[in-house]
C-alpha cells in the first residue's frame, strides 16, 4: 500500500510541477468554461497555485472505478476497512461525495500546505457531518469564524474547518481547510471577491484543463527549483522550464491521462519533448522487469506551438497488471505501512 500511496504522491508533485499566459478576467469567460470548470472553482482563493478538480460521481460510475476499487479492497485490508468507512458515513457511496474542487497555496508551515477544498454533495447536511466524522474519527466541534458558524475537527497535525455554505434539494455545499486564513479567503471569493479566475497566471490553464469535460483535472503553476531542475537535466537543451502543467484524466473505457505542460518558446516545447521521449525509452526498458514495458511504451508526445501534450490510454486490464505490478513491490503485504488514519491492520 506504501508503494501505492509514495506513487500517488510522486504523481501529485508532477502535477503541481509545471504556466504563465496573459489572461483576462473572470467576466470574460463565457458560462460554458465556467460550468466545465466546476461549481466549486469560485471558491478557490486568488492565491492558490494548485487547483484540483474531481467529479466523483461520474468516476465512481464507471466500470474502471469498479475494477481499481474491488483490487485495491481485496489486495489491502487497510483500504477495505477506509472503504467501509466511508460507505457508512458518508451515504453508502462515495458519489454522493459529488463534485470536489481543492485549492493548495505555495507556502508551507508545520509540513501542511495551506488548503482549501468546495465540496458540492449529494447530501443533505447531516450526512456530511456524518461522512466527516467518519474519515476523521473525532465529534467534531461547533465553533464561530468571523461571525460564521463552523465546525472543528481537531487532530494531531492540527485540524479541518469546515463550514455550510448552501442546501438545495439535490444536496448541500460545504468548503473545507486545514487553516481558518484559507477558510476566509474561499468566503471572499465564493462572495465574488479574489479568486483563481482573477488570478492572471493560473486561470488561461484552468480553461483549458476544463476543455472536455474530463472527470478529474488539475492545474499547477511550476516551482523554480523544479524548472531549473529540468533544464538542467536536458543538459541546457532547455533555454527555460515549463512555467504550468495541466493533466486531464478520462475514466469511461479505460482510463486516458493527458498532461500539457505550458513552454516559453517552441525551441523550449521541441526541447522538452525530447527530454521526454529520452526518459520515457530508458523508463520502459526498466519497467520490462515488471512486465510494464509496454504501458510506459505506449506514452505519446508531441510539441505544438510553445505547448508539450503528452497522453497515455490504458484498458482496464493493463490497469489490473499496474496494479499488480505496485503489489508485487513488497515483498510482504504485512511490511508495508498502514493506511494513513487507520491503526496497523486496518482495524
């Protein structure tokens, strides 16, 4: 499970890994790029340099979901009982979840980073509550912010905040963060104040991420030290790294990843491909040892103006063989971690 978890998180950093563009402000997006972006995306604060999209009811439908779901359960006790977790709390599925938008700011503190999370559910609020306590594993407390009503969920690293912004019949919408300066600024955006769509380097990537309808979206700006690192290692083919990265993943049929990263100059995105198709060989030959040559193989790219487009489409049993292949990376299932909130055993 380690293993799983260390490479989610190495796939999160790429994405947090690569933009910069004129854009024009929020008004000028028309109600169609604005509707793709998600309900949510109003709330993320103007200082956000992450912004991630999921649309849990659309992946949870899907028979990819199913099959990645019923492996991960049967393979680790520690994802079945989360599973259960949360099947108990938060509505018997995570659909009802609806659709998630987080916002990450750049500074860290006490190994967090700033977060902010819109949540637009299919669920009345007494539901959400439940589903919190679930995957927190504490009461919660009532509070006030600034004169609003929330509720405190403390832990060890600090706690969630989290505050009711909406009901409707289909459901209630919520905003969540790990620090109450966060909280604050997603209330001055979702009120029409500052936001990510206000912000000129971060909102022309959040409209193309939003192109397509895709199920799960991110969009992150590039720290230097990770541009620099790349140019570095094209040994100076790269007159600059990618300013943003842009990934889009599709879940009907299979499962289609797309990562754009944004370039100063087409000398740059023709240099960056290179770089790429260079990694991509030597990293297939290295997965033949886990019989995975192939699905690395079958990563595209190409260079279109000052923009690199990289896709990979996989079947859902070349998805089972990955999974697989994560698996066999321990040598015992009882020597790796356990599951992030859960005790060892998963119990």
């Amino acid at each position: 499970m380690a293993s799983l978890v260390r490479l989610t998180f190495f796939a999160a950093l790429a994405v947090v890994a690569f933009s910069a563009c004129r854009q024009p402000d929020d008004r000028q997006l028309t109600a169609d790029q604005l509707r793709q972006l998600g309900a949510g995306i109003a709330a993320m604060p103007q200082t956000a340099v992450v912004v991630l999209r999921l649309d849990l009811q659309a992946i949870a439908s899907t028979p990819l979901a199913a099959t990645v779901g019923q492996a991960l359960r049967a393979r680790h006790p520690g994802v079945a009982a989360l599973a259960t977790r949360l099947a108990t709390g938060c509505g018997g599925s995570i659909a009802q979840l609806g659709e998630v938008v987080v916002g990450v700011a750049a500074s860290r503190e006490m190994g967090a980073y700033p977060t902010v999370i819109a949540a637009h559910t299919l669920l009345p609020s007494e539901s959400v509550v439940s589903c919190m306590r679930a995957l927190t594993g504490v009461p919660g407390e009532a509070a006030v912010l600034d004169d609003l009503p929330v509720l405190f969920f403390s832990n060890a690293g600090g706690g969630v905040w989290m505050m009711q912004t909406g009901q409707t019949a289909r459901g209630s919408q919520w905003l969540l963060a790990n620090r109450q300066d966060m909280l604050r600024q997603a209330v001055v955006a979702a009120r029409g104040g500052p936001s990510v769509l206000s912000n000129s380097r971060l909102a022309p990537q959040l409209v193309v991420a939003g192109q397509g309808n895709a199920p799960l979206w991110a969009v992150g700006l590039v720290p230097p030290g990770f541009a620099e690192s790349l140019r570095v290692r094209s040994q100076d083919r790269l007159a600059n790294g990618p300013s943003a990265l842009i990934l889009r993943v599709g879940v009907r049929g299979g499962l289609r990843v797309t990562v754009i990263a944004q370039m100063a100059s087409a000398a740059d995105a023709n240099s960056l491909k290179l770089l790429i198709n260079d990694e991509v060989g030597a990293l297939s030959m290295a997965a033949q040892a886990w019989r995975l040559g192939r699905l690395v193989a079958a990563i595209e790219v190409e260079a279109v103006g000052t923009t690199v487009v990289a896709n990979g489409t996989y079947s859902e049993r070349e998805i089972e063989q990955l999974l697989a292949a994560i698996d066999n990376s321990w040598p015992n299932q009882q020597d790796a971690p356990p599951t992030p909130g859960l005790p060892p055993g998963g119990t």
